[in-house]
C-alpha cells in the first residue's frame, strides 16, 4: 500500500484504503502513450446522435479497474471546455456539444434531479447506464443531472462563438426549440440565479445529495478558508464563475441584437449593466487589497466573507473579460505572479491549492494536484494579456509531465517528484471535528487515467505550448 503523509493531517484517521495500481502498470511507462491523435478519437462518443467528447474513457486492461470509467459520457461543462480547446483539430465538436446539451436543456423543476427551466445539464447518462444506475440506487438522483452552475454560462458564450461563424445558428431548431429561444431561456435561469443573497450566482443545491460545489471544483472539500475551516454549503460563489456569469451576460448583450424577441427578459444595454454590476462586485468583495479570494461565502450569522485562499482558480479571470482594460492592469499582473509563485506552481504544473496552505494536500482531488487543463486556462489567460514568460512557466512543465506519463490523467500529484506521479490508492479519512460532516472524506485517490480535457490541454499545448502564442 503506497500512501504518504502529506496526505492525511493531524487528527484524521483513515477508515479504509486501497491499492488501485501497482507502479509496474504500463501506465506509467510514457512510450505506452497512444498518440494525440488516438487519443482525441478515443474520447470521442454519441449522445442524442451527435458526435461528441466524453468526460473519460478508459484503456482496455483498465475497464474493471476500481474507481476507472466513471465519467464515460456526456458532461455539460467538460465537454464544452474540451470542444473549446479541440477546435484546431475538431471544429464541428463545439457545435456538437451545444446542440445535444441544447437538446435536453431545463424545462422543469424537479430537486431530485436539479433541473430548473433554461438550465444546462452537468450529466446526462442514459437510463440503462451501469453507472448512472449506481448513483440512482446510492441516492435519490435522476438523469440528466442538472448540479452545475457553471455549464449554463459556458453554453451560451459557446454559442456566440458559433453564431461568429455562422449566423444563422439562432435559428436552428433542436427538439422543438430553437437555439435562439434556448438562449432566452438560458438568460433568464441566469438572472434568477444572480438574485440572490450576495448578489451573485451560488452553488445551491436543492437535492441534498447533490453535488455540493456545483462547479468544476466540486468535491465537497475544495472550498475553505484560510484556517481549513470548510465553507457554509450553499452559499458558496466561487470567484471563476464571476468571470464565466460576466462573459456569458456580455455574449447575451451581443445576441439580444441577433435574435429579436419580446421575450427576453432584458435589453442589450440591460444586460451590459448587470455584466458591469458583476464586475465591480469582484473586485469589491474578492479582492483582498493585494490578492484574490479563492470564493466568497456566508458565515454562520449570515454574513458575506471571502475565502481567503490562494488557489488557481483566479486564473481563469485571465482566460475571460471581465479584466479588460488598462484600469484592471494591476489585478492581471498581481494574479499572474500569484500562479506562478512556486506554492501555486510546482514542476507538475498549477496546484489546485497552495502548498503553504494548511488544507493542502498534494494528492487531494482539487486540494493540492495539478489538474492539466486548469493550468491550461491560466496559461492562456497569460498569453492573452502578454505575460509570455509566466505563460511559457506553466506550459512547459504541463508538457514535460503529461510527456512523462503512459495515459492523459485528469491530474497529478502536487508534490511530483518528490512522490510518484499520481496517486495509486483510494484513502478514505474520518472528517476532521471542525469540518462538521458526517461520514468520511476521500482524501486522495487516483485520477481517471485518460481524461477528456487532458487530451484536449494537450491539443492546446501542441499548438501553443511550444510557439508561445494564443488563440
């Protein structure tokens, strides 16, 4: 059993743990690699009839392996972000993806299944799935599963990208609906969403055993604050998903002009004022004077507080809008040293979580590793703003550690080299006294071995990674 210490802190006891792969897989031999381009045709499946990128797939000798194939299908916010990133080499696959996510779009509202009218699904699994089977029989779940904040927003800015190519795409018609009217739908979910207590959109669960952090950080440990205490659930808003509302409000600004309706819920100029009221919450709620917080969220007697975690999470404000302009210059530049200060920035890439924090756990899901395709995003946000050698600082070492592995991981581990470069079991710890939860945590666990968006980071990196030069 290979487990280390840095994963496990004072005070936990491990309830069970597990060997899941022995250091002699062929996993871990880097000549074993299929190619880029096996590996964007293996990742490739259907869904509603169209060709789509899943969120992960597996290598034959490892379809019976313990905690493998769990994410073989269609993930809302993972398989447009891979769309995204595949669209030198794939360009229909974004087109794709919004239309079978389009297709099954929120129409209801339904707790069991999180639905809610104009959402866009987290996961849609068919009904005979094996998986989808074990969620439903381990709580009450129903597909598709709707637990996601973020994907309704990638979607719709997915769109505008779509309609800059193709115009008349407002107008295509899937399952009934065109996606113009989809958009409208999807415009008034956000507004809904953004009328709430801190004036931003949280992630709310309505199903109990839901997923608690309904963005792409959504394991239940990965929000905190600066002493390891876990936030409120519920009224967490996580600082990217500012970024991702602002962008998708001035794409809906954009499309109010190319699809004339009385039935959206704003104008253009409307739209651009609540873009703009977003923004300034930013920066008057998660900046901290001289870095940002990782979230913000309330306390126990209700009051609004930042997170005051350095975590990689504010990279994606590089990778959005929403800090254009020369009056933003210093957020961009104190947030570019942030990531690539060496407890975000490690030699396997951008941590999930600093190394000096005391949550940080190299091994942890979003706790510590280094997830590819997060470093990916911050990479771009760098070039795109031209900080090219902190750019050039993340993208290498992403290169150099997926080239150092036999598969394309979801993440690896924080520590590498020190340690291996995953990690090879599932340990599972009683949750400290202060986390006030019940059951156990999940500590560290290996990653999917061949992820959807480690293939498409990869993609990216191929093109960019070694030219220096953005989208």
């Amino acid at each position: 059993m290979i487990h280390y210490k840095e994963d496990l802190k004072p005070g936990e006891e491990i309830i069970s743990s597990q060997q899941i792969l022995d250091l002699s897989d062929p996993i871990f031999d880097p000549t074993t690699r299929p190619s880029l381009e096996e590996a964007i045709a293996m990742i490739i499946g259907k869904q509603g009839g169209y060709e789509i990128p899943f969120a992960s797939v597996t290598l034959k000798r490892h379809n019976e392996m313990a905690n493998q194939n769990l994410f073989r299908c269609l993930f809302g916010r993972d398989a447009l972000l891979i769309a995204d990133l595949l669209s030198v080499h794939r360009p229909e696959l974004l087109r794709n993806v919004v239309l079978a996510l389009g297709a099954v779009q929120g129409k209801n509202e339904v707790d069991a299944s999180e639905e809610e009218f104009g959402r866009i699904a987290h996961e849609v699994r068919e009904v005979d799935d094996p998986r989808a089977l074990e969620i439903m029989g381990e709580g009450n779940w129903l597909f598709p599963y709707y637990g996601a904040v973020d994907a309704t927003l990638i979607w719709v800015k997915a769109v505008s990208t779509i309609v800059g190519k193709e115009p008349t795409f407002l107008d295509f018609v899937v399952n009934g609906e065109s996606i113009g009217d989809r958009v409208i739908d999807a415009s008034t979910w956000m507004l809904r969403r953004l009328n709430s207590q801190s004036g931003l959109i949280e992630s709310y669960r309505k199903n109990p055993q839901g997923i608690e952090n309904q963005v792409w950080k959504d394991s239940g440990d990965s929000y905190m604050h600066k002493d390891g205490t876990l936030a409120l659930q519920n009224t967490c808003s996580s600082i990217e998903t500012v970024a991702e509302t602002y962008d998708a409000l001035i794409t809906l600004s954009y499309l109010v002009g190319k699809f004339p309706s009385e039935r959206w819920p704003m104008t253009s100029e409307g739209f651009q004022a609540e873009a703009k009221r977003v923004q300034r919450k930013l920066l008057d709620s998660f900046w901290l004077g001289d870095r940002f917080a990782l979230a913000i969220a309330r306390n126990e007697k209700g009051e609004q507080v930042p997170l005051d975690s350095q975590a990689s999470n504010q990279g994606r404000l590089l990778d959005s809008a929403i800090l254009d302009g020369d009056e933003y210059a210093l957020y961009r530049k104190a947030i570019a040293q942030a990531i690539t200060h060496p407890r975000l920035l490690g030699d396997s890439g951008l941590r999930s979580l600093a190394s000096d924090h005391v949550s940080y756990r190299p091994g942890g899901y979003q706790t510590g590793s280094a997830w590819p395709m997060d470093g990916v995003f911050a990479a771009r946000g760098l070039l795109r703003y031209g900080f090219t050698q902190e750019a050039h600082e993340i993208m290498s070492r992403l290169i150099k550690t997926i080239e150092a592995f036999g598969g394309y991981p979801e993440y690896f581990r924080g520590d590498y080299p020190l340690h291996t470069i995953i990690t090879t079991s599932i340990i599972d710890a009683s949750w400290l006294p202060s986390s006030q939860r019940a059951g156990y945590n999940r500590v560290a666990q290996p990653p999917q071995l061949f992820q959807g968006w480690t293939v498409g980071a990869y993609a990216w990196l191929s093109i960019h990674g070694r030219t220096g030069h953005a989208n």
